[in-house]
C-alpha cells in the first residue's frame, strides 16, 4: 500500500509540475485539493505560476468561447465551462480577449452589438432601445446615450451642440454610421431659399451672384483660447524666464503657491510679483522686449500656427467673420513675441507696468480665472477699451451686440477655465476642453468636465487639417452660417 502510494504521489509530483490545476489532479484522484497541496509540500514541487502554465482543457475552451460568443458573460463562460469567474477573466487577460466584453462607449461599436440586414444594409442594433425604438447604450457614471449618436461620431467626430441626427434609412434602430448625417447639413434648403429670397434681379443669376448675395448675411464669430495648456504644453514662463531666474519651475510655482496662501492673495498677482522679485535678484532684466524675446522660442501643440488663418479663410467662404482672441492669466508680453500674436485680433492677458527706464516694476493687470469671464463680455458687446469701466456694465441689446453668444466659441484645458467654459456653454455657444494629444489620463481628466456638464465636448489639443478639433469648429461654422442665412434664431434653453 505505501509502495503504491508512492508512486501515486510522484505521479502526482509531476502533474503538478506540468501545470496541471489542483483542483483538475484532485478529482482524477478522488481526493481533496488540500490532500494535492499536502502532496506538492511533501514530494518539495511547485506548481508553475499561473502566466506559465499552459491552459488545461476546460481553459482552452473558455478561451475559444471567449473569442467566438463575445456577447456570452464571463460568468456565462464560467458556468458552461466549470471554471471560476476569475478564471475566466484571467483567460481573457492573458488571450488578449478582456476588451470584447468592455463597455460599447470603451470599445467602440462591434459587428456583435448589431444584425446586419442584407437588404437595407441597416445595422439593427441589438442591446437596449427607447421606446421609439432607438438605440441606446451606457456611457459611464449611470449615464447612457443614443446608440446612433455614438455611432455617427464615432466615425465622423464629434457632433455640433443642439444638432440633431437624422437617419437617411428611416430606420431608428441603425446605427451604421453611412445611414446617419447631421440635421443641419441644409445646404439643399439653403439651395431653395436662394433662388425664392435672394435670387437676384436680371439676368446675372449665375451660382457665383448667388453666393455673393448669401454672403451679405455677415455674421461674426469669435473663438477664444486660453494659451498655457490648450495652444502650447506646460506654463510660458517655463521655458525661459524661470530658468534664467536659476530656479526650477517646480520650485518657482511652490513659492507661488506659498506666497498666495500665506498672504491669501491673489495667485496672479503673487506669480508677477516673484518674477520681478526672483529677476532683480540675478539682474535679470525685465523689459518689455525681454519678455517678447521669451515668447519666441514656445513650443505649440500640432498644427497652432496654421490653424489661426486655415479657419478663418474657412469662415470667410461661409459669410462668418472669424476672430481670434487669447484670455490668459500668462503674461500678455510673452505671448505678444509669439508667432500667435499676429494671427489674433487681441490677447486679452496679465500685463506689467514699465517705468521709463521701460522696465518692468508692477502689474498693470492681471488676469484670473474669474476675471477672465469680463473679457467675453467684452468681446460680446465690443467694448474693448479696459480703460473704459462704464463700457463693459453699458446695456447693450442682445441684437445690437457684435458677438451674440450663440457665436462664441471658448477652447480651454483646465480648472481655470472653468468659468470661461460654463459662461459660454450656459448663453449657447460651444465649449471646448482640451487635452494633450495621446494623455489618456489628461482626456479622462477633462472628459470630467463634459460628465459634469462643464463644457460639450473634449478633444486632442491637435489644430491640424482634419483632426476632430478642426472639424468640430467647422461644422460651427457651417452651423452659425446656415442660422443665418435662414435668419433662424435658435431656442434657447
Ligand atoms: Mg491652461
Ligand atoms: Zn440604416
């Protein structure tokens, strides 16, 4: 009996070895997990750890019903397969198969979440649906949304605030994204009411009259950018000025944060004044050229410097007259040295005051989070003289206004923006938060702001051809010039 017994347990010694399950060697044996593991100790072997071990019989199918029914829970799997859940995870970790089973918003729209019909070419989707029968789909944060809007944006990007989708199959529960367009794309009635309104007189009516006539329904839209974070990576003064100064930015923005809260002051202000102080400290000139100097050598996210006039030639076609302003609580005086500066039509920013040694010796006015929502009032009533107190309180008809709010647009990165971004959003324009291309934790931060109805849609900070940010204020454009045209008010709501 021990003899055989023996030999029992070093068989068992090597199965264990050769990566077998405790619990697969306990019921070949009859016997208990415990008495495998009292076995393994006894015969001095190991099993292979779990990422070594090649997969038992009953794994290797949950690994084929993994990848084969992805619409099959993981405790479906377990179940038809005998394995624990967390088995089956670990499977689909290992097999490179965990994100099937993510949420559709994470994975984006599978071959498995529709029926294709052979016909129409309709893809009927196949989860939840409204009662009208459309799509829908969790977004996170017990949250979900129409399963065709994600699906439309997911292929063409991002949908303009207020528009709606329309399906071009008539069929509610599709959510192929070539049956879907805007609701605004209304070139075609635009088409029809040129030839009944504005058709003009004689026998002139060729296409270019026509449009000539359209684009006498001007109307001004602004896009405003905060700079540090959102047009260029990391603070201005990093670059240049605090080197120079023989500090780190780290340890310059501590003794930032120190004065501030010591003195409960106000942060702008304390960053001026510990540029002055640290820049008299190394006789380190601060003039007004000095500072331009620094503004020189930014670097921009993809695609800035040509961004400026590709949109406003953009709008230019479409009867919008485009401005670009700058609201910053950086320094006004290095973003003047920027190749940005030429391309806006004013940088609305903290600025020093210079003595007449044209040295820099106090703020002339600093710009903070909450006072930077002035400067949209500003740009909204043209009252662009900052000398001018009574111009920014003057009442001013909303039709009189030169910018309505509805035309604005504010492009932003952070917590300061905040109330930049709300203020638009809240008198209908579009808000936009930013986020360094390819950070996924920066665009899980900022897609926050769209969870918390802060701003309507997050992108890359990526300003080039094509890109989603490039796309979305286009089709602003397109939108604000189409209202126009119609002489649509929208409704506010
Ligand atoms: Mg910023
Ligand atoms: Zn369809």
């Amino acid at each position: 009996m021990p003899q055989s017994e023996n030999a029992r347990d070093q068989e068992i010694a090597r199965r264990i070895e050769s990566g077998d399950t405790y619990e697969a060697i306990g019921s070949d044996y009859g016997i208990s997990r415990q008495r495998v593991h009292q076995i393994a100790e006894r015969e001095g072997v190991r099993p292979l750890p779990a990422d070594e071990r090649p997969l038992g019989e009953s794994e290797q199918l949950a690994a084929q019903l993994l990848g084969a029914e992805p619409r099959l829970s993981y405790q479906d799997v377990a179940q038809r397969c005998g394995l624990s859940q967390r088995q089956v995870r670990r499977i689909a970790d290992k097999a490179e198969l965990a994100w099937m089973r993510w949420p559709v918003y994470r994975r984006g729209i599978q071959p498995w979440d529709y029926d294709e019909e052979i016909e129409t070419g309709c893809w009927v989707w196949r989860h939840g649906k409204s009662a009208q029968g459309h799509g829908r789909l969790n977004v996170g944060n017990g949250k979900s949304d129409y399963a065709h809007r994600f699906a439309y944006e997911e292929q063409h990007g991002p949908i303009p605030p207020g528009v709606a989708i329309i399906h071009f199959c008539h069929n509610y529960s599709c959510v192929n994204p070539e049956h879907l367009g805007l609701d605004d794309d209304w070139d075609g009635v635009v088409a029809e009411m040129q030839q009944v309104d504005f058709a003009p007189a004689g026998d002139e009516a060729d296409g270019s009259v026509e449009g000539a006539e359209l684009a006498t329904s001007r109307v001004t839209m602004a896009v405003a950018y905060d700079f540090d974070g959102t047009l260029a990576p990391g603070n201005m003064q990093e670059r240049q000025f605090i080197p120079d100064t023989g500090m780190t930015p780290r340890e310059f923005w501590a003794e930032v944060d120190r004065l501030t809260s010591e003195n409960q002051a106000d942060g702008v202000l304390m960053y001026m004044y510990h540029m002055l102080r640290k820049a008299a400290e190394r006789n380190v000139p601060v003039r007004l050229e000095d500072l331009r100097e620094r503004g020189r050598w930014l670097e921009y996210f993809p695609g800035v410097l040509e961004w400026f006039d590709r949109i406003k030639d953009y709008g230019e076609n479409r009867g919008v007259h485009i401005e670009h302003y700058i609201l910053s609580s950086g320094n006004a005086e290095i973003i003047e040295g920027t190749p940005v500066a030429e391309k806006v039509a004013r940088i609305y920013a903290s600025r020093f005051l210079f003595d007449d040694k044209g040295e820099a010796v106090w703020p002339a006015l600093a710009v903070n989070y909450t006072t930077k929502t002035q400067f949209l009032f500003r740009i909204n009533k043209g009252a662009h003289d900052l000398s001018d107190a009574g111009g920014i309180n003057r009442f001013v008809p909303q039709e009189d206004r030169p910018v309505p709010f509805e035309n604005m647009v504010y492009i932003g990165d952070g917590e300061t923006d905040v109330p930049c971004f709300r203020l638009v959003k809240e008198l209908g324009g579009l808000s936009v938060a930013v986020y360094p291309p390819r950070s996924r934790r920066a665009r899980e931060q900022a897609q926050r702001f769209v969870d918390e109805g802060r701003v309507h849609c997050v992108a890359p900070a990526d300003y080039t051809q094509d890109g989603p940010l490039d796309r979305l204020i286009r089709s602003n454009i397109d939108l604000a010039a189409n209202r126009a045209a119609l002489g649509l008010e929208i409704a506010r709501s």
